[in-house]
C-alpha cells in the first residue's frame, strides 16, 4: 500500500581501548500508510542501537518499532541482536530477531556481505 515515513538519527561513538569502540544511537520518526479501507493510518516510528567493535569483530543490539493510531496490530515491536565478522572486504554475519506485541515472529539469520569500497 501507498506509504511515506521520515526519521533522524542521533549517535555517539567512543574508543573504551585502543582496539575497542562502542556506539550507541536513538532515532525517532514519523510514518504513514494507506489501510485496506482507503484510511490512512500515522505512527511515530523510534529506534535505539548499542554496538560494541573489537577489532575484526562487531556485535549490535537494535530495538525499535513504531506506534499506529488505530491500535489495531500497528504497533510492532522488535529486538535484533547481530554479530559480524569483517574479513578483508567480507563480513560474515549471524543474527537473531525476536518479536513483540504485533510481530510475534522471530528469525535467525547468516550471510555473507561484500562491502564496495
């Protein structure tokens, strides 16, 4: 369906070592949709982000969703945790998704992603 969102994100990063860096971040926004009944629907979207960087090695923790209006399973939430490790170009990555209130899904998921320098 037909839909437009718009967010800003706001983050800090810090070196707890030489090798180890940490990152947290916030975001928040706004989202539309178009509903089967020709309505439309608003939600205020938000997000936080904790990662954690030793050298080849990466592991995030994500939290977010957004709130609908209608009440009416528009008001998903979720909690991904990630972990990935950079080789050369490649990052191989493990990651696991658990849902909440009107996501009652959960995923695990593996890859391989290339990074275009």
């Amino acid at each position: 369906s037909p839909g437009y969102f718009f967010d800003a994100s706001f983050g800090r990063g810090f070196a707890l070592s030489d090798n180890v860096k940490a990152r947290i971040a916030l975001s928040a926004g706004f989202l539309c949709w178009q509903t089967d009944n020709g309505r439309q629907n608003d939600a205020v979207m938000y997000g936080a982000l904790a990662s954690l960087a030793a050298g080849p090695a990466v592991l995030k923790i994500q939290y977010g969703g957004y709130v609908g209006w209608e009440q009416d399973g528009d008001c998903p939430m979720t909690l991904r945790a990630d972990l990935g490790w950079y080789v050369n170009d490649f990052t191989i990555k493990a990651g696991w998704q658990k849902g909440f209130k009107d996501w009652p899904f959960s995923q695990f998921r593996i890859g391989l992603e290339y990074r275009f320098l």
